[in-house]
C-alpha cells in the first residue's frame, strides 16, 4: 500500500476517550464529527460527514491536552488516515474548540 501524506480538519464533540490497549500510551477517542474541512496543501482521505462518528488514536504526546478537555466538548483535530479504518491525530493539533 502506498503512503500518502494526508489530513483533515475536524470540529467535533467529544463522545469518550480511553486508553489504547494494543498502543501503550496512545488514547483512543471517539468524536462525533460537527464540521471536516481539508487541511491547505493536503489531500483530505477522511470520508467523515457531519454526524458521522469516527474513532481516531492521540499520540502520548498529547495526553495532558486530551486530559484537559471536557467529556461532551467540543474539539478541533487535525486527523491523518494511516491505514484502512485507522485514523490519527496530527501531534499538537488537538484542543477545545
């Protein structure tokens, strides 16, 4: 599979969060998705649509950043798809929207 460089920006609320359990350090959250929108200079390979429901992995660099977001809040990610149905947060691109 070719590796093609990607993003998109997502507004989300925040529906839950938890560990990662075949990722030690990673966190796994589910956002429901308000608004996506291409990130500049980057093809966008997430087919998210508003209402639309997406599970996407925070790095353990973002960990005190995730912990400081409410339950039920809102959120702007940048997210890359790495691998079919495995989605990624840009390190640094998570915080309350």
């Amino acid at each position: 599979m070719e590796v093609v460089d990607n993003a998109t920006q997502l507004k989300a609320q925040l529906i839950e969060q938890k560990a990662d359990l075949s990722r030690p350090g990673w966190t796994r959250v589910t956002l429901k998705v308000m608004d996506s929108t291409p990130v500049p200079n980057l093809p966008s390979l997430l087919p998210a649509a508003v209402g639309d429901t997406v599970q996407v992995l925070v790095p353990p660099a973002d960990r005190d950043r995730l912990a400081a977001l409410m339950p039920d809040g809102q959120v702007a990610v940048q997210v890359r798809l790495r691998a079919p149905g495995v989605h990624t947060a840009v390190p640094g691109s998570i915080r309350e929207d």
